[in-house]
C-alpha cells in the first residue's frame, strides 16, 4: 500500500512521537546530574541501572541492524529502550558515593602527618650528587 505525499501515515506519527520521545530522554540524560540528588534511589542502583543500559542495547541494537521478526515492531522497541536507557542512567548517575563498597573516604589518623613530612622531604634542597665535602 503506496501512501502519496500529503496523506495521513500512522507509520510516520508514530515515528514522530518515538523521536520526539528520544529527544527527550537524551535531554534528561543530559541534564540528569542538576536533578538526580533530589531523588531517593535503592540501594545497589549501580548494578541495576547497568543492567537496565545493558537490556537497552541488548534491545534496540537488533531491531536496528536487522529486521526482527519476535520483536513487535521498530518504534515500540525504542521507546521501551528509551525508557530503560533513561532510568539506567538516572540510577547509575545518582548512585552516592557510601553505595560504592570500594571506596571509602576515610584516612587512617597517621596520614596528615606523613603528608606534611613527605612535602617538607620533597621540598627541602638536597645536592643530586655527592659534593665530595664531609
């Protein structure tokens, strides 16, 4: 079925409203870090907003590439990528350092000490080699 210029396509408005959705999600993306401190996030968001990131490419790479035939058709799998890439992000982004297990922003209570002599030692003027005199 041919659809002539000038004629109604629900192909194209749906395609329309999947840019315009894709528009918007890479604009919250982008501006994520002004408003994601304000949002109250699970524990372990990291690992769930990776998984979301990975399932939205693992989803919407295939139906750009090929034509798949499981999938029901190119823009609904988008948007649903959208939205899964836009909550990865939001969850990835807004994870806190006290959810990182790797990091910790405690010193151990030697270190200020050792930081101030190793400075004065780096700073102080020493000859590069032996002057001969003792």
């Amino acid at each position: 079925m041919a659809i002539w210029p000038g004629e109604y396509s629900p192909i194209e408005e749906v395609f329309a409203f999947t840019l315009a959705v894709g528009l918007l999600v890479v604009a919250a993306v982008a501006l994520s870090p002004a408003y994601v401190g304000r949002v109250q996030l699970p524990r372990h968001s990291t690992a769930i907003g990776t998984a979301f990131v990975t399932a939205a490419l693992l989803l919407a790479a295939p139906v750009a590439i090929w034509h798949v035939t499981l999938l029901p058709s190119r823009n609904e799998v988008f948007l649903v990528s959208f939205v899964l890439l836009l909550l990865g992000t939001l969850l990835i982004v807004g994870t806190g350092p006290e959810d990182d297990p790797g990091e910790g922003d405690d010193e151990p209570p030697w270190w200020p000490s050792f930081e101030l002599d190793f400075w004065s030692y780096t700073r102080s003027r020493r000859p590069l080699a032996p002057t001969g005199r003792r």
